[in-house]
C-alpha cells in the first residue's frame, strides 16, 4: 500500500489524516495516510525514513519544504513556500496547493466573484504566501498586505512582482486604507496572541471576510468581520478541504468530490467513516 503523511507541529489535531482517509474511500485508491510531528530540526530526516510517496507540509515546515525540492512548480516558486510534496526520482517535486484551495472555496463553494476586488491581506507568513498569487490569478484588483513585521509584507509585495497591484503596508496605516470587498485573516494571531483591533472602516456592506483558520480559532476575526458588517464570514476549512483534494489529484490523478467531506466536517453533514 503507498503511503502519505503530513509534517509539521504541532500536528496531533490536524485534520488531513480524516480527510484523504475519506478521499481515498470514496476514489478506491488504496493508501495510507498518517500525521508526522516534526519541527525544523528534524523534519527532512523523518521524511527520508518515511517512505512516503508523498507528503503534506503545515506549519512550520513550508520554507524548509520548499527548501529541500530538487523542483517545484511555478506556483510554489511565487510562494516560497511548498504545502505538497511528490517524489520525484530520488529527490522531491514541491507545489503549493493552499492558494487554489482559497480561491476553490470562495468562488465555487461560496459563490464569491474575485475579479476587480480589492483585496486585504492580513500576515506574511507562508499562508499568506501561499494564497496571494492565487488571488492575483483570479483576477482581483489590487491587494494591500499589512503584517505586524512591516518588512515580511515588503517582502510578499516585491515577490509578487506586480508592484501596481500589491502594495504593502505596517499595521498602524490600516485606518487611512478605506473599504476592501474581501479581507483575508491569514496571521496565527489566535495561536496564543490576540489581533490588533481592527478599524469598522475596512468592511463595506457587501464585503466578504475569510479566517485561514477554523473553529474557535477564527471566531473572533469573524465575529468583528459580522460585526463590521461584512455578507460572508467564513472560516478555513473550505480551503483546507479544497487544497486537501489538490493534493489528492496530483498524487492519485483523481480529484475527490469534496462537498461531503465539508459538510461532515463543519457538522453539517453524516460523520466520516474513514476505516475500511
Ligand atoms: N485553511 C487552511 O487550509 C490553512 C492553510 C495554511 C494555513 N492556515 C492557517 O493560517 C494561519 C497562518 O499560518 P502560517 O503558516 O502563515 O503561519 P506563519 O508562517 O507562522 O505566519 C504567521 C503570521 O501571523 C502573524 N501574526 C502572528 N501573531 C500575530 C499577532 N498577535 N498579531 C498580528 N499578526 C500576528 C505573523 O506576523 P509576523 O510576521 O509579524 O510574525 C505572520 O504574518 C494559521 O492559523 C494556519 O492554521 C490554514
């Protein structure tokens, strides 16, 4: 049976074992699927005694991932950051499927059109990094990124490369930057610190807000987001169901229908049976 794994930490509470264990049930694709906690030391040694054929990376690990690739695909390389691992001969082939994933949920799950908005990217870390040549691929407007570290969002800027679109600002200018039509919470503010308050003034009536986080994490963040008035809030597991199936399809040449594996996992829909 071909393995799979997913790397990072901390890494007990991911979902993705449940997910491609769902994946796999309803594709007939025989697979093994398991969670690996592994940090920066020791990462690239658990994944050489692994013997997966492929991988999933999750926090902290997408720098080192994309680090260790011998290739990756043109959207890990706007990203810098790789959540996807294929072997490739003796070595790796790293992609980014994080920001298909975003866009994935919030056009066709959520009925969002992306095109012209203009568009607030909160955090610069490898979230961020993931999602914003997705974004820009689907056609939005101008994205402003403001991180708390001024120069992590100068950095996501210029390596978008696209400096009449992306801009980048430090969080103290957010209340001169007026109304967004969508406003992206991609910061681990809720691992332990709290988000700076966020002025009213971002949302617009018909603005939509999505937390990359989910569960309690993102409540807060969307709670101001109903608060300020936004017509959609929604959380991350959309996309982590949807970069979850972009994964699959380049391992297995399948792509999973994920409709009911959302529903299970918002509570929404019938449990998961992921055993055989
Ligand atoms: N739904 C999904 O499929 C999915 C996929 C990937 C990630 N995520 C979620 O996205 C979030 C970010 O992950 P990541 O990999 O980008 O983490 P990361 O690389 O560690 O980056 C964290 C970001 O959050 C900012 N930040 C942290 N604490 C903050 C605070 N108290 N106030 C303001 N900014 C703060 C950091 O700013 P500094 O640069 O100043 O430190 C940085 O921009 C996590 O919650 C993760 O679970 C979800």
């Amino acid at each position: 049976m071909q393995r799979y794994a997913v790397f990072g930490s901390p890494i007990a509470h991911s979902q993705s074992p449940r997910i491609h264990a769902a994946f796999a049930r309803q594709t007939g694709v025989s697979m093994d699927y398991v969670a690996v906690e592994a940090g920066h030391g020791d990462f690239a040694a658990k994944l050489a005694a692994s013997g997966v054929q492929g991988a999933n990376v999750t926090l902290p690990l997408k720098e080192d991932a994309f680090a260790l690739c011998a290739e990756t695909s043109s959207r890990a390389q706007r990203s810098g950051a790789v959540n996807t691992l294929l072997r490739a001969g003796s070595g790796w082939h790293g992609d980014n499927t994080d920001g298909v994933g975003l866009v994935r949920d919030l056009t066709e799950r959520h009925g969002l059109d992306l095109r012209q908005r203009r568009v607030l990217l909160l955090g610069a870390g490898g979230a961020a990094r993931g999602v914003a040549p997705a974004l820009l691929d689907a056609g939005i407007g101008e994205l402003y990124v403001v991180n708390r570290t001024p120069a992590r969002a100068d950095a996501l800027a210029d390596a978008m490369g696209e400096p009449g679109r992306v801009h980048a600002r430090g969080w103290d200018a957010l209340p001169a930057l007026g109304g967004f039509d969508l406003l992206v919470n991609a910061t681990s503010a809720s691992r332990g610190g709290t988000l700076p308050a966020l002025p009213m003034g971002l949302a617009a009536p018909r603005s939509a807000a999505v937390d990359l986080s989910y569960g309690e994490a993102a409540v807060s963040f969307l709670a101001w987001a109903r608060a300020a008035g936004c017509s959609h809030a929604v959380d991350g597991l959309g996309m982590l169901v949807e970069q979850a199936a972009e994964s699959f399809l380049l391992w297995h040449g399948v792509r999973p229908e994920t409709e009911a594996v959302y529903a299970a996992l918002s509570g929404q829909g019938d449990a998961l049976v992921t055993a055989d």
